[in-house]
C-alpha cells in the first residue's frame, strides 16, 4: 500500500511538471465549456439553458482525456527500464499500475471542479442538494477509474508511447455520439441504437438527473454497472497484458 | 535494515553462481549453457559484442525473467525460487538511464530510499550522501531533464546505491558515455568494488573489463568462449599478428584448414588469413612451412602487433 501511494506521489509530481499537457488539461475545460455553451449552444435546442445540459458531458470529455495520458504515462514507464529497476528491488508491478490509476484520479477530480466552476460562472444552475453532488461525485469517480484502468491496459498493450496517446481519439469520440452533448433522438436512426446504449449515454444521464435533482431511474445502475464491468475487464486484462510485458 | 546483514547460513556463499543457464525467444537460442562463479566481494566482467546475451544473462540473474533452464544463486538465494530474497540483496542499473527526468536528481534518490522501506529523513539524508559522493551536489535540485549523459549515468548508480546492495548488477554501464565520463565511472565502480560490493557488469569494450575486474568472461553467441583474469585472457592471446596473403581460393582453403583453430581471421575476398604469432623469425618460418610445404599457396605476408580488437576477434571467434 505504501508503495502506492509513494509511487502515485511520482505519478502526480511528474503530471503536473509535463507543462504542455497540464496547460491542456487546465484549458480544455475552460475551451470545451466556451464552445459549447457559447458557440454551439444557441443552436442546440435541448428543452433546458445548454449549459445545464452540456456539464456531464465536458466532465465526461474531460476524464477520457486526462486518463489517456494515463496510457502515455504507463507506457513509458514499461519501456524506459523503470519497470526493471522497481522489479529489481521487489516493487510489485500492481503498486506502480494501482499508483498510475490513483494518479489518474486525483486529477480527473480536479479538472472536473474546474469544469463545475466554469459552468457555474456561465450561468449553469444546479438543484442537487448535498446528497446529490456527492452522488454525482461517485458516479464520476467511478467512471474515471474505470477508464483509468482501461487506459493502464491500453498503455500495457501499446508498444510505444505515441501508439498508447493514439487511445485518445477513441475516448474523445465516445462522447459525441452519445446523449451528452445532443438528444440521442436527434441523430440519424442507424446511430440511435449505438448511442443509447454506450456506456457514456447512461452515465451522462445519471450524473445530469442527479445535478439537476430529477429522477435517474435505472439509468444510475446501468452507469455502475458498465463501470465495474469495464474496471474488471481493465483488471483482467491488465494483469495479463503486465505478466506477457515482463515475460 | 539490520535485516540486510544477517545473511547468516549463506555467510560463505559466493556472491553470484550459475549452472547450466539456457534461454531461447521464439525459437532463437540466446543463452546455451552458462556457467559463472563470482567470489564474494570480487568484480565480474561479462565481455562481449552486441547480442551476445550479455543483458539476457543480467535480466536472469537479477530476477527479472526466469531461465529456460539451468540454475542461478545470488548473494546466497536462488533466483527463481527466492526472488524476494534475491530482490533485497541487488540493485541493478540497465543499459538505459532508469531516471525521471521531470524529477529532479534528489527526488528520484529520494523517492528511491522510500521504496527501500526508509522513513522520509532517511531518505533525504541518504539521498544527501549519494549527491555528493557522486559530485551531483550542485545539480540535485535541478530536474534530470538538465542532465549531461554522464550525470544521468552517475545519478542512476546512485540509485542503485540507496540501500548498499550485496551483489550490484551494471549493464553496459559507459556505453554511450565520452572518454571523461567513462573515466569517472570506472573511478566510481573501482571505488565500491574496494568497499567490498560484489559487482556483476556487462561491457562491450575490453579495455573496460581489464581496468575494473578481477576475473572476465568472454560471451559469444550465447555462450562462454573464455574465462580467467584479465592476464590470463592476454597471456592466451598472442601480441603479434601474421596476415597471409593466399594465390587463389583453394591455396585459402587449404592453408585455412592446415591452420585449423589458429586461422583467427579467414577472408575469402581478400584471400587473407591473420593467426596468431610470436613475431619471431624462427616462428613465422616454421609456420609458413608448416602449412604452405610447397611454397606455392602464399602469396605474402606481414607480422603487425596485435590490437585490442585483434583480441576480441580471437576470444570471440572460436
């Protein structure tokens, strides 16, 4: 457990000195918001103000791209002979991955109460009270590290670093076709069922009923439920991926 | 710490034992039955070319891939079935710099001690001792990124010394390196093999092998094609080189063959063979009968003194 920790310290030490990716993380909220909202928004009809609608989805954008640097990060590491040298004195190879996710975490968190902030200065107006944040403050957090976990595998089976950031345009995508940034019944039938049934389009909604205090119905099961599943997979996955790494 | 001393029943072992260690990658063999001894306390130098298996040899027996076969014993613990113990006793310092570079040199030693078990004052004087000992004192608070390639090779033996291991496990530790850099790092080896550290290192160049340790291992292809003290090598090793120049093809083949394992060298496009020799008249005039006896295959020759390649061509060419 120590270990962990000492290793996610590192993790979160050298995240915040990659000045140009922490220079992204830090804008992209603030630019994803502004675009949105003020841009695309007067465009996009809803039912409610677009900001309202859009939070879950630029949080949810956010965590896809703060864990794929997660992928870069794990990579890097197994390439660089930092792994050899912590197996060499006996570090177990699941302290440096759990190290990784923790990491991964802790700056999701932080970028999503930019967001929040962002939103709020845009005139975004939630009606959670505090049960309902701290809810919707699980539900992000577990989708973060489950897709944090998915990112260690992705940066467990890329061969190099560039190939791992590739992971990238995946979990940016997802997003958009989903219910997070527009009605799902406004896209073309073909897309509909896809975007229904995603990963992201339940927990969007999940964390939308819950900051806007309206019911979440089944929607907040079926969020955890994919988050363990894809978190499992990850671990699985994970521990394979490691194991064939070091062979 | 005090655990770290009390080796106990293994107070006589060897530093480092391997029997019969083999390794294949896909079908490729690149370990076929090694055998090593290091004394306690001693330098072992693994000398040989690219490919060689000097790395694979180093990842065995510092527990980081198990052997297809064969046995390894390190600092008294067998390294496949004892890592852990193993693992307590080593460091090892890669081919590549093992450092973050978005960390400074103080904070990669430092977070080092804390993964040896060292509380946070621990490791920070630790990590004091080693900046200065290494001559690292002034760039400790900069980050690694900073670094001149002989610096990042400094800091990474430094970090292989947090905890004083038993057995020290360096591959390739001046590859890449200038002649300045790679002075001061024999300077540092030499200096913890005289604090008694048992030192395993890998190297491409001979002269390294001969400055630092007290028994080298020629590897070639996967296997051990000499062994012994830097003297001993030498002493098999002639000074001189005879470089015949043969008529034609055949007379090659012929004179390569009456030569057997002496020819060290056989171009055939250049119709040349290089053996070893005294450089002595007498010599060179029964060899020369020897193996042309009617004077119609050779062409010339020439006797230069032989080089420090000349060497490893000969030890690696069997």
């Amino acid at each position: 457990m120590s270990e962990s920790l000492i290793l996610t310290a590192r993790c979160l030490r050298l995240s915040r000195r990659q000045v140009d990716a922490l220079i992204t993380a830090l804008l992209l909220p603030v630019l994803l918001m502004v675009v949105f909202v003020v841009l695309f928004g007067g465009a996009i009809h809803t039912g409610t103000k677009y900001v309202t609608y859009v939070v879950p989805g630029v949080l949810l954008l956010c965590a896809g791209y703060s864990s794929s640097l997660t992928a870069v990060a794990v990579c890097q590491d197994m390439t660089s002979g930092c792994i050899d040298r912590l197996r060499s004195m006996n570090v177990r190879g699941a302290s440096l991955l759990v190290g990784h996710v923790a990491a991964s975490a802790a700056r999701n968190l932080a970028s999503g109460v930019l967001v929040v902030a962002v939103a709020l200065a845009l005139g975004f107006h939630p009606h959670a009270g505090v049960l309902g944040w701290l809810a919707a403050a699980g539900v992000l957090l577990a989708f973060i590290v489950a897709i944090s976990g998915l990112s260690v595998a992705i940066g467990l089976l890329a061969r190099s670093p560039e190939a791992a950031s590739g992971f990238t345009f995946l979990v940016m995508f997802l997003p958009y076709a989903s219910s997070a940034f527009v009605p799902v019944d406004t896209m073309p039938a073909w897309l509909r069922g896809f975007a229904a049934h995603q990963p992201i389009t339940p927990i969007t909604e999940t964390l939308r009923g819950l900051l806007l205090g309206t019911p979440v119905g089944s929607n907040a099961w079926v969020a955890l439920i994919w988050c363990a599943g894809i978190l499992a997979v990850s671990i699985v996955a994970a521990g394979a991926l490691f194991a064939r790494r070091i062979a | 710490m005090a655990e770290e001393h009390s080796v106990g029943a293994n107070e006589n072992a060897l530093a480092l034992e391997a029997t019969g260690l083999e390794m294949s990658y896909g079908g490729v063999r690149v370990l076929s039955g090694i055998d090593l001894q290091m004394p306690r306390g001693s330098v072992l130098a693994m000398l040989g070319p690219n490919g060689a298996g000097k790395t694979t040899t180093v990842r065995i027996l510092s527990t980081l891939i198990r052997a297809d076969a064969g046995r390894a014993r390190v600092a008294g613990f067998d390294v496949a079935t004892e890592r852990e113990h193993v693992r307590r006793r080593i460091s090892l310092t890669g081919q590549y710099a093992a450092v973050d570079e978005l960390q400074t040199g103080d904070e990669n030693l430092r977070m080092i001690g804390r993964l040896r078990g060292f509380d946070r004052s621990q490791s920070a004087r630790r990590a004091g001792e080693l900046l200065e000992r290494f001559d690292l004192l002034e760039a400790g608070g900069r980050r690694v990124a900073t670094y001149s390639g002989g610096m990042r090779r400094r800091l990474d033996l430094a970090m292989s010394l947090v905890s004083e291991p038993a057995v020290l496990f360096l591959d390739e530790p001046t590859t890449g390196l200038d002649p300045r850099s790679r002075q001061t790092m024999w300077l540092l080896v030499a200096e913890l093999a005289q604090r008694g550290v048992s030192v395993f290192l890998t190297t491409q160049y001979l002269e390294e092998a001969d400055r630092l340790a007290d028994q080298i291992v020629v590897l070639d292809r996967g296997a051990i094609v000499a062994q012994g003290t830097a003297a001993e090598l030498k002493r098999r090793v002639a000074e001189q080189r005879l470089v015949l120049r043969l008529v034609n093809p055949d007379a090659l083949a012929d004179v390569a063959w009456a030569l057997g394992d002496r020819a060290i060298e056989v171009d055939r496009g250049e119709l040349t063979i290089v053996a070893p020799c005294d450089g002595g008249a007498r010599e060179v005039r029964a060899l020369l009968d020897e193996i042309d006896p009617d004077r119609s295959a050779i062409d010339d020759f020439a006797v230069r003194n032989a080089t420090l390649d000349d060497v490893f061509m000969e030890l690696t060419n069997v």
